[in-house]
C-alpha cells in the first residue's frame, strides 16, 4: 500500500522533466531553425542601396587619392630639382680651400669695356645655366665650326642627363646617391672629351660659371705667404686648369703635403705665377662667370 502510494508521485516528476526537456528541445529547434533561415555567406549579400552608394562613394575616394598622390609625386619631383639646385650653389659658397689647374690663356676684350681695361674679362657673379648660346660664342670671334661642334656636345650631354633622370625616377632612385653617381660620370666624360679651351667655352655659352675668384685671403695661410689678393683669378694649380671650386680642392689635395706647387693667376688682365705650399690654401673661393680666356 505504501508503495503503490509513491508511485504516482514519482510518474508525475519523471513526466514533467520529461514536458520540461521536450519544450526546452523545440524551443531549441525553433531558435536554430529561424538562425539558419537568417543565416547567408557574405558573398551572397545583397547591397542595400545605401550600400551601394557608400561603394561608388569609395570609389571616388580613390581616384581623388590617386590624383592627389600624383600631384604630390609632380611636386617633390619639382622640390627635389630646386634642392638640387640649391645643394651646389651652397657647396661653391662654402668651398674655402680650392686647388686650381690648367692653360694659361688671355682673357678677351668685352664690347661693354672702357678702353683702359680692355684686357680684363666682364664677369656676372649672379649667372644662371641657361640653354645653349650659339651668338655669345660666334660674337667673341669663335669659328662657327666649333661652336657647332659644341652644341653637339651639349645636346647629346643633355640629352643623356634627361635619360637618367626618366631611369631614376622610374627605378626608385632620383636624387640618391646612384643618381647623382652617374651625373658625375657623366660629366666627367664630358670633361675628358674636350680640352681646357674648349669646356671654358662649353661652360661659357651655357650659362655656367668657370672661373674662380678670390675672396677674403686668410691672414697666415699658404694663400697669404705666396702673396694672392683678393680678386685673383685661380687658373691652375700645379699645371692642372681649374673651372670649379671641387677641382681646386682635388688638386690641392694630392701630392705631399707642404711640397711647394706653382699656382698661375690672372691679376689686371696680367697672368702671374706664384708658389704655394701644397695644401688648404686658405681663401675664400667665389664661383663666378667670365668670358672665355684665348691663347
């Protein structure tokens, strides 16, 4: 009797855990059934339309991205000829310590000169490169011969300068070291290509300065113990002629230093030789423009 007591209690418990467990597994059935219907790979997506205008509106984005960084590209391409530029003016307003070289020539009446200095060159210390100046040439009686000649020259000079600026600038290079290496290669050959006559008058219808001029002369210097003033032009240096402020210095800078070297300068239209300690000479050094000196 006391069993068949318990027994619908127990029935009774064991039916409502089972009630409990079959609507806890249908609501579990729904719940995932209604996920799964919601439930589409990202591909398959469709945009909303305000989706699909913030596509396009990202796609506008980008092309503005690209223009700006193609200007910005134009503009430090731009900067970087201008620093250029710069970086060599700077480099002859601090070179104090140049070496000079080569031929000892006779500087040329200019149409703007008084008679009583017909011997002394005009000079402009504020010249810019410029294109190729066949007249300046032909008017200071040099043959049309060579002033062709001369022009080839520099076309073809300038030409390559552009092919390795387009090279860099296409293999990640411009204005680094490799570039600037091979500028210099390149003028170096040209250099050897002609004589000393003929690159002061390259220089000359260029546009650029080829003549060196004497600043403040430091008082106990090589400079100042073998008499330079200042306003001397600094033509060779040991029998080497010198057009720029870095020649000067690699020709002072070889050899034994102290050994005693001849240095030719122009004073009043007069050339003079003086004797210099090998070594820094001691004078400020003007990168300025002249006429063509002649034999």
């Amino acid at each position: 009797m006391r069993r068949s007591l318990h027994a619908p209690k127990s029935w009774m418990t064991l039916r409502s855990g089972l009630i409990v467990g079959i609507a806890l597994g249908l609501v579990g059935s729904i719940v995932a059934s209604h996920l799964m219907s919601h439930l589409v790979w990202p591909s398959k997506l469709p945009l909303s339309p305000a989706e699909g205008s913030s596509s396009k509106t990202s796609t506008i984005s980008l092309e503005r991205l690209a223009s700006d960084l193609e200007s910005e590209v134009q503009a430090r391409t731009k900067l970087a000829d201008r620093i250029r530029e710069l970086d060599i003016e700077i480099s002859n307003l601090r070179s104090p310590n140049p070496g000079v070289a080569t031929s000892t020539l006779e500087l040329t009446e200019s149409p703007k000169q008084t008679e009583s200095a017909q011997a002394q060159p005009a000079f402009d210390e504020n010249a810019e490169s410029s294109d190729f100046d066949d007249e300046v040439l032909l008017s200071r009686g040099i043959p049309a011969s060579e002033v062709a000649r001369l022009r080839d020259l520099w076309e073809e000079h300038e030409l390559e300068r552009a092919t390795i600026a387009d090279r860099a600038l296409r293999e990640g290079w411009f204005m680094q070291n490799r570039h600037r290496k091979e500028l210099a290669q390149l003028d170096q050959e040209l250099r050897e290509e002609i004589d000393d006559e003929e690159y002061d008058r390259y220089l000359y219808a260029t546009g650029e300065p080829n003549r060196l001029k004497a600043g403040d002369v430091i008082r106990g210097s090589t400079a100042s113990e073998a008499g330079l003033q200042r306003g001397d032009f600094i033509l060779r240096y040991d029998d080497v002629r010198v057009f720029k402020p870095g020649e000067l210095l690699l020709a002072s800078s070889r050899g034994q230093i102290g050994e005693s070297v001849p240095v030719v300068i122009l004073r009043d239209g007069i050339e003079q030789t003086v004797q210099v300690r090998r070594g820094p000479l001691g004078v400020m050094i003007k990168h300025i423009r002249g006429e063509p000196l002649r034999d």
